[in-house]
C-alpha cells in the first residue's frame, strides 16, 4: 500500500475513534441524568465544544437514539433524551 494511502486511512480511523468518543461522551451524559437534558448541560459534562455536540446530537436523532423537544420551562431551550423504545422494537 503507498504511504499516502495509509496516511489517509489513519486519518480516516482517528476521526472515526474521536466521533465514536464523542457519541460515547453525549450518550452517557444524558444516561448519568436519567432525564431529559439541555445541550448546554451535555457540552459542559462531556467537556466537548458546542459544535461537536449539537452535530452529534443531530446524528443520534437522525439514527432514532435520542429524542428532541421544547423544554417546558424555556421556550428557547431544547431537553434531550433517549428515545424510548416501542413493546415491537428489541
């Protein structure tokens, strides 16, 4: 394999392990609160930056993990948590 290549697919790998860190970091912040969470709450447990987080938080709504919604005490807020399975869902 040309060096260039396997630099690239380190690269690749890296990037892969930091978002899978970072998933693994939003996850147990909002699991360790047992309750719906605001992302100010999330990038101050897992010490990520907002980016990160809130691009995290859009892939794990997207894959149906973690759920969305208006916080009822600040309509300029949003809480998180994990989605909760259906009685048909394993």
């Amino acid at each position: 394999m040309p060096p260039v290549e396997h630099q690239r697919q380190a690269q690749h790998a890296q990037t892969v392990a930091r978002r899978n860190a970072t998933r693994q970091a939003v996850v147990g912040a909002i699991v360790c609160r047992n309750d719906a969470v605001t992302a100010r709450w999330i990038i101050q447990c897992s010490g990520r930056s907002k980016s990160t987080v809130a691009r995290c938080l859009n892939d794990l709504m997207n894959d149906g993990i973690v759920e969305r919604f208006p916080d009822p005490h600040d309509g300029r807020e949003f809480r998180y948590r994990m989605r909760r399975q259906s009685d048909g869902q394993a």
